[in-house]
C-alpha cells in the first residue's frame, strides 16, 4: 500500500512568502522526520516527486495520479 504525504505550498492554505516559509519549513519536515527518513533522502524524493506531478500535462489525470504510481 502506497504511502503518500501531501503538501499545499502554492498559497492556497498558507499565504506567505516561499523565500521565508520553504526553508523554516523543510527544516522543521526534516528534524521531525529524521527517524523515519534521512533528511537527503526526503529532499530528493520531494524533488522528484514534484518534477513527476509538473511534467503531467493531461487535463483528465490529476496531479496526484502520477506521483502515487509505484515504481
């Protein structure tokens, strides 16, 4: 089962400055998660699933379908 973490950081839930908020942010993420997850690890896999969900161009497909394939 797929295990997916969702983040809203266009301003629709927070409005505030990226430059400020981003890396307060990911710090925090990284610390609470560090025994989870390496904090390298997580940055790359939040990169990468951002670079999959801005290439899907299709209308009919949501932005979540394409970051919660496995594989």
């Amino acid at each position: 089962m797929p295990k997916t973490l969702l983040f809203d950081m266009d301003g629709t839930l927070i409005d505030d400055s990226m430059d400020i908020f981003l890396p307060l942010y990911f710090a925090a993420l990284t610390k609470k998660l560090a025994g989870v997850v390496a904090p390298d690890k997580l940055i790359a896999q939040l990169r990468a699933s951002t670079a999959v969900m801005m290439k899907n161009n299709i209308p009919r497909v949501s932005v979540i379908h394409p970051a919660c394939r496995e594989g």
